[in-house]
C-alpha cells in the first residue's frame, strides 16, 4: 500500500476511532475540565442587583444560637422583611417535619409583668377600699363580710385570667411561623424531588404539592426523562401560607463539580419549578413555559424593566442549563445581610424599651410638673410608653388576624416610637432633670446626689447608643432591602451544604440560587453544543486536511497538522468566549494530533532511533500506576520530572546487620521478602508508590503518579500501620525461628516539593522523587536513634496530616546537609485508636515542654519525671530530663534560639 493511501486510511481512522470515543464518554470528564478552564476566559460582566442574600452565618449563630433555631426566629424575621419591603424571601431551608412548642419571648420579657401588675393593681386598690371603708365607719362588719366575698371573686377572676395570659407563653412555633409568612405574602418554601416514594403522612403531601405548587409546561417530546417517584413538601401548615415553591435538588457532574441545573422536573406527570425559578417565574407574571430538546422557551415574560418578551434558555443533552458562575467567591457574589443584624437589632429595641420603662418610673416628672418643660417630658414619656405598648399589640393582631391594616399600624407606631425617642434626646431631657437635681439636693446629701445622677446619665448614655445603633441598622437596612428577592440559607461554618463550582472547591451552596436568577435576568446563557457537532467536524475535517498536506514535506506537513489542530482548539475557545457557546473540541484536536503522529511514525517505521527509543522507554516502568500514566500521557516517555508539593516515607530496621550476620543468605532472604512484602502493602494499601529497596531498607512516596489530596495523612498512617504490623511479624518470627531478636523499624516522614519523574539515561530510567525535602525525610528516620523514638515527621506533614493523628511535639533542629531549622513531631497513634495512657504520656509531656521551652529548668524537670513515671523506657522524656538537669547547672547561652544542631545522620 502507498504512502498516501496509508495516510488516508490513518485519517479515517483516527478520525471514527475518536469519534466512537465520545460515544463511549471517555472525553466527557476532560471536556468539563476544558469547559471550567474555558470558563476563566469569560469576560466579566455586571452581576444583577436585585439579590440578597440573608445568611445564617457565624455571627447569626454565636448571637443566636447553635442551630436550627426555633421558627419563630424565621417567624420574626419575616416580620423584618416585610417592614423593610422585600420583594420575595426564599427559603432554602427544609420545614419537613414539625418542630417542639417555644416561648413568645415579646410576652415573657415585656408584657407578662405589666399583666402581674395590672392584675395586683387591681386587687390591692378593691382590699384598700374595703379598709379603708372599715377605718371610717362607713362599712359595717356584716357589709364587709358580703364585700369579702366579692372581693373573693375578684381575686379568682384575676387569678384565671392571669393564668390563662401565662399559658399563652407557650407557642406553636411551626404555626407562628407559618402566621408569619401568611402575613408576609410573598414566601417560598423548599420541595424535595425524591427517587424513591415516601411513606405513610408524607406521602399524603404529595397532592397538596400537584395543587399548589405544580406548574403547567408545554412539553410534547417527553423531554428531559423523568426518574423521579415522589415529591416531599413542608409541613402542612407552612405549606399553606407560602406563596410558592420549588425544589431543592442539585445537579452534580461526575467529576463532583456544579456546572448545571435543570430548571424543571417532572414527577407523576406534574412539572415543579427549582427554587429560585419559581419565585422569578412568578415576577414574570406566570408566563407559559415550553421544553423541547435543547431549548426553554418562556413566553411572554415580564422583565424589570418593564417590558415584555420571549426568553429562550439553551439545554444540554439532558435539558439542564448550564449556569454563568460568578469568578468571585460565595462571599464577595453578590449582596450578603446576616441574619445576626436582625436579631441584633430586635435586642437593641427591646433595651430601648426597657430603658424607658426604667425612666418612666422615675417619681422626679411627677413632682416637677409645675414646670412646663417637665410637665411635656412627663406627657412625653407617658406617650412613648403607650406607644410601645401599642406596638406590641399591633404585631400580635397583624400576625394572628393576618392583617395589613394592624401591620401598617405596627410599622407607624415604630416610626412614631423612634421619633418621640429621637425628641426626648433631642430636648436633653435627662440632662435638665440632673441640673434640677443638683438645685434641690441639699448639702447633706451630696453622696445620695452623686449616686442618683451617675445612674440617671447611665440611662441617658445608654438611649443615645441604643437609639443611634437602631437608627444606623435601620437606615442601612432601608438601603440594602426594598424591592430586593431575599434567599435565606446557611453559610456557616457548621454547615454541610457545601459544593465545588468550576472557580472554587468550596462554594456555599445557597448560592447557586442567585446564579440561576443571574444567568437567567441577564440572559448571559452559554450553549453546549451536541456532541454530534464534535463529530461531524471530526469525521469531515481530519481525512481533509491529512489529505491536503499529503504532498509537503515532513516538517511543513506535520507543522500543518499540529497547527489546525491548534486552529480547532483555538476556534472552540474564541466561539465560547465571543458568542459563549461550547464546541467540545478534544475528539477533533486530537484525531488530528493522532492521525498527524502516526502517519509520521508511519513514514518513518524504518527508523530504528524511534523504535529503540520507544522499547527503552516502556522497559523502564515497574509500576502498574507508573504505566497507567505514561499511558494518559506519553510524553513522560521523555527523560525529566516535575515539582510536586508530596510526602516521603523512609524506613530502616534497627541493627539489622548484626540480625543478618547470624542468618544464613536462604533465611535471610527469606526473612527479609517477608519483611518487606508486608510493609510494601501497607504503603501501596495506603495509594503510597514504592521507590526503592536498599537492603532493608524501604524508600516510598505519597502523591504522584496519581493525585493525592491527604499525601501527608496517607504517609503518617503508614507509618502507623507499619509498626503494627511489625509487632504482628515479629511474633510469627520468633515463633517460627526465622529471626534471632525483633525487626524494629525506624520511620522518616516529610512533606514539601519534591521533583519526580523518570531520573537516569535513555538506556536507563527510574520513576523516582529528588529534592531537598526528599533528604530531609532521609534525615528523619536517622535522628530516630538520638531520641529513642520510632517514628519522625516534619512539622509540615503533621500540619497536613490534620488532627486526626496522635503526635507529640519535640525539638527543632538542624539535620546534617540541611540548615533550615525543622520542628520534629514524634507520631504516636491514630487520635481515634490511641489508647489512654498513651493520650496522658503525650499531655504530660508537651506541659513539660512548655516549661523547657519557657526555660523554667525546674518545672520542666519535674514534668518530664512524671513522664518517666508514666513510662520509665520513654526515650525523650529521658533526653529532656538530663537537659533540664543540665541547664540548671550550666544554662545555655541568653542568644540561644531554641534550635539543636544535630551532627550525625
């Protein structure tokens, strides 16, 4: 067959092998990879203002509480939200399941001791009469017995009511919740798609959810396939007062990162909305929907800015929407309120309130209403007084009646409060009653004067602060809430609704809602395009082009190859980033690439260079994960390495020669297979590579050829399970006479950057790890013999390795050939398998290093004895205690920095 025939079959080929790879899915994870990367060359653009977000964040919690919180905090917050004119308020919290009674604490601290009161005011002002009809001979005895009676009355009636008005204390906070919201008018709650039915009451939801919340969409193409069985909404009484709702389900991609989101979902036949769909469908005046492959049409849709048109959404494949992530992070995307300023600011009133009530019971306006300008405070604060009382009312009716008249007067009478506050602060009043004070005050009673007017400016500061901090939380409230789509969720630190986006691999997941209003109001759609598109350029344009370079020579002809290879890829970059739709271009680029490289090998498959150079180059892998990845990427066939951040491992068994002096060569192979077989699986269990074997010695790593996030954890676990399973070997070897004493092995560990690659000559390579960190793991395992320990890490690979390993912390040191100081950590256990006394002996001895280190010899000396005591063979409490010992006698320079210079390997 000729060069060009050769040339058009590899064409063909190479152009349907690839093909039939995207059939396969075997470019689906590399193009989201490409797609993310992509992704980071959009041009920014101005995110929609029209968002905020209510967080249940840190500050929410430590002001709150550890949550969930009781409803009605959300109750309340809903109240707070409505006063400040939100448009929508979202929840992405789930109400699924009924919640215990609470206290209605408005009640409790201000209202129930006013009833107390009202009610004794009245008992006592009926027993004062009765005696006082007695001391004047107005009433006589057998008169007063029949009044004692009513009296009697009176006292139970007070009493009944009393006693009703407390257990009112007790609230449905599922039902003040849903008063809230019923109020409000504008909430919506979660649903929650299910794979599997539900059972029993919660399956008795799901009509509730087909009426209420189910949305018609035009759909004649059975497009996207529903797999869904159930659907689960909130509790009933919740579900009633929501305005709408939308479901919760996420879309992740195989790779574990959100790029997607399908807009509606089909369960039994009914279509529902996601979450933040929904409430903007419904802005949109409930415009018709229709679904068919590839495309979401909504129809006449009412925009923000007042006019009307069609939306169309591009799909993918399986009909979700790719969304238009935002580059910042979760915090700096959009608008963010903390649910903390709410509750801040509902404390902030209530000390108001209590503030006045304490200055209202000042008896001083009562004695100088002589005056006109006290006799106005005193009618002043009795209006202020009254006003709060009306306030609180008129929220109890607002949310019990539902009523939009008591909720308007609800929010005048706050205003009202707010601007009586702001005058009596204004008139100075406290300051003019202490300078009328200190007029009336006698000489005599200067410490009484003190006193009482270091209280009464107490009361004044305490206004002015409360009042300024309300006024400042409310006027910035004013500014970031009105006509805004609130989304309220947790972004604290506690919670597990946390995700990867294609910027960030830990993105709060509430966020995603915003994204989809974004993407959507702003129209910024990416399209993906059907792998097919991938296809047909593959299968038309790669015979083409090998055909039209077929007459070049080879550096030309292959120059071209390459370079429309790059056109291709270049081409799929710029149509995203110009027109954002997405053209996978991984299946065309690289059946040029191949079709250009084997038709070359092929020209050239006489030249033994390139045969020679391709038998060496596979000789050299010993490693099955080593093959896999030359295999993904050939050119690692080339001799070099890369910096990788990774962790190393070195091992050596204590007097091992003297062992293999007593041995015959047979059993001391045979010892030594065994030997090393074991530990070899503990590393490779533990996703470790094996570098070398140097006699008994063991050299590994952690983090390469394959990935390994937890490469320090990995390296310290085996560490770990090495001296286990050296326990269990040792005693199978002494049973079995196979070895004369124990096999003890001494461990090094280090994490840093370390180069790893194929080291050596084109006749002989090596997989295999280089650098200074890679020394310093060396270093380790040696310096075991100085402390009497086993096990050695460097502070870097405990921080990484996390807590979940037991360690104690020793020296820092420089080792031989490395003059950087290293912070050595002896590791004990894993934290979870370490047994008590191991977790005192570590305790004990870290508080005796604080001593040495503070260089307080004596206490340190007798800390470390209780080590001894705990452990009489622990090595460095033995080292540590003959310092101690040492320094009192001869303390160390005043310069010494804490660091030991170790001289032996």
């Amino acid at each position: 067959m000729t060069l060009r025939n050769r040339s058009i079959l590899i064409a063909f080929v190479s152009a349907v092998l690839f093909s039939l790879l995207y059939f396969a899915g075997f470019f689906r994870f590399a193009e989201q990879r490409l797609y993310d990367l992509f992704l980071r060359f959009r041009p920014g653009r101005e995110r929609i203002e029209q968002v905020v977000f209510l967080d249940v964040d840190d500050q929410a919690i430590s002001h709150i509480g550890v949550f969930p919180w009781p409803r009605s905090v959300m109750g309340d917050g809903l109240l707070r939200l409505k006063e400040y004119g939100v448009t929508a308020a979202v929840f992405d919290i789930e109400y699924i399941d009924e919640s215990p009674a609470g206290l209605d604490d408005v009640y409790l601290r201000q209202l129930l001791k006013k009833d107390f009161d009202q009610s004794f005011i009245t008992i006592d002002s009926y027993v004062s009469e009765l005696f006082t009809a007695l001391r004047d001979s107005r009433l006589s005895l057998e008169d007063a017995l029949d009044f004692s009676g009513e009296l009697s009355g009176i006292i139970s009636t007070q009493r009944d009511d009393l006693y009703t008005k407390t257990q009112g204390l007790a609230r449905d906070n599922d039902e003040y919740l849903s008063q809230s919201s019923r109020l409000f008018g504008r909430t919506w709650g979660t649903l929650n798609l299910q794979a599997l039915p539900l059972p029993e009451e919660q399956a008795d939801r799901r009509i509730y959810a087909q009426e209420m919340f189910s949305y018609p969409i035009e759909n004649d193409h059975d497009y996207p396939k529903s797999t869904l069985a159930d659907v689960l909404p909130p509790i009933p009484q919740f579900m009633e007062s929501l305005e709408g709702a939308g479901y919760t389900n996420v879309t992740i991609d195989d790779d574990g990162v959100r790029r997607r989101i399908y807009l509606a979902q089909r369960v039994d036949g009914y279509w529902y909305l996601q979450l933040a769909f929904a409430p903007l469908i419904h802005m949109m005046g409930n415009p018709d929907i229709a679904m068919e492959p590839g495309k979401m049409t909504i129809r006449g849709a009412q925009m923000p800015d007042g006019t009307v048109q069609d939306i169309f959404i591009p799909l993918d494949e399986k009909g979700a929407m790719l969304l238009d992530w935002p580059k910042t992070s979760y915090e700096d995307s959009y608008e963010h309120i903390s649910f903390g300023h709410f509750s801040e600011l509902e404390e902030t009133e209530n000390s108001l309130y209590s503030l006045f009530y304490n200055v209202s019971d000042l008896g001083y306006w009562s004695q100088l209403m002589d005056d006109d300008f006290f006799y106005y405070i005193y009618l002043l604060l009795q209006d202020i007084t009254a006003c709060r009382d009306g306030i609180t009312e008129a929220r109890r009716y607002a949310v019990e009646e539902n009523s939009e008249e008591d909720f308007e007067e609800y929010l005048y009478l706050k205003q009202a409060y707010r601007d009586m506050v702001q005058e009596f602060i204004e008139l100075e009043a406290m300051e003019r009653l202490i300078q009328e004070l200190e007029l009336q005050f006698s000489a005599e009673a200067a410490a009484e004067l003190a006193e009482e007017t270091a209280y009464l400016r107490t009361l004044s500061d305490n206004i002015v602060s409360s009042y300024n901090e309300i006024t400042t939380t409310h006027n910035w409230l004013m500014e970031m809430l009105p006509g805004k789509l609130c989304i309220i969720g947790r972004s604290d630190t506690g919670t597990t609704d946390i995700g990867v986006n294609p910027f960030y691999g830990h993105y709060v997941n509430v966020g995603t809602h915003a994204v989809v209003l974004d993407t959507i109001l702003s129209q910024s759609f990416i399209t993906p395009l059907s792998q097919w598109w991938s296809i047909l350029i593959t299968l038309v344009l790669v015979p083409l082009v090998i055909i039209a370079i077929g007459g070049f020579r080879p550096g030309m002809r292959s120059g071209l190859g390459f370079g429309t290879a790059l056109l291709i890829f270049g081409f799929s970059l710029v149509l995203f980033i110009v027109k954002g739709i997405f053209l996978g271009p991984l299946g065309p680029t690289l059946a040029m690439v191949v079709a250009v490289v084997v038709r070359e090998v092929v020209a050239f498959v006489s030249s033994e260079q390139e045969k020679s150079f391709i038998r060496k180059a596979f000789s050299t892998y010993l490693s099955g994960a080593v093959v896999e990845e030359i295999l993904n990427d050939p050119s690692r066939l080339q001799l070099g390495g890369s910096k990788r951040y990774m962790s190393a491992i070195f091992t050596d068994v204590k007097g091992f020669s003297t062992i293999s002096e007593k041995l015959d060569p047979e059993d001391l192979v045979r010892l030594l297979n065994q030997y090393l077989s074991a530990m070899s699986n503990v590393v490779l269990d533990e996703r470790g590579t094996i570098d070398k074997y140097e006699g008994d010695a063991i050299i590994a790593f952690f983090g390469a050829p394959i990935d390994l996030p937890e490469h320090a954890l990995k390296a310290c676990r085996s560490a770990i399970i090495m001296k286990r399973v050296e326990r269990e070997l040792n005693t199978r070897f002494i049973a079995d006479g196979l070895s004369p004493s124990p096999l003890l092995t001494r461990i090094g560990v280090n994490t840093g950057n370390m180069v790893v690659g194929n080291m050596g000559t084109e006749q002989k390579m090596d997989y295999t790890i280089m650098g200074n960190a890679v020394n310093l793991a060396a270093r380790l395992e040696g310096v075991n013999k100085q402390y009497g320990t086993w096990i050695l890490a460097s502070d870097t690979t405990v921080q990484d390795a996390g807590p979940s390993i037991l360690t104690r912390r020793l020296d820092r040191v420089r080792v031989v050939g490395i003059h950087e100081p290293v912070q050595l950590h002896e590791i004990l256990e894993l934290r979870d398998d370490a047994p008590d006394y191991l977790r005192e002996k570590a305790d004990l001895f870290h508080s005796g290093l604080d001593f040495f280190e503070a260089k307080d010899w004596s206490r340190a000396e007798a800390a470390f004895r209780k080590v001894l005591d705990h452990d009489p063979d622990d090595g460095p409490g033995g080292i540590y205690l003959n310092r101690c010992i040492k320094y009192q006698k001869t303390p160390p320079a005043k310069n010494w920095d804490g660091v030991f210079n170790l001289n032996q390997k």
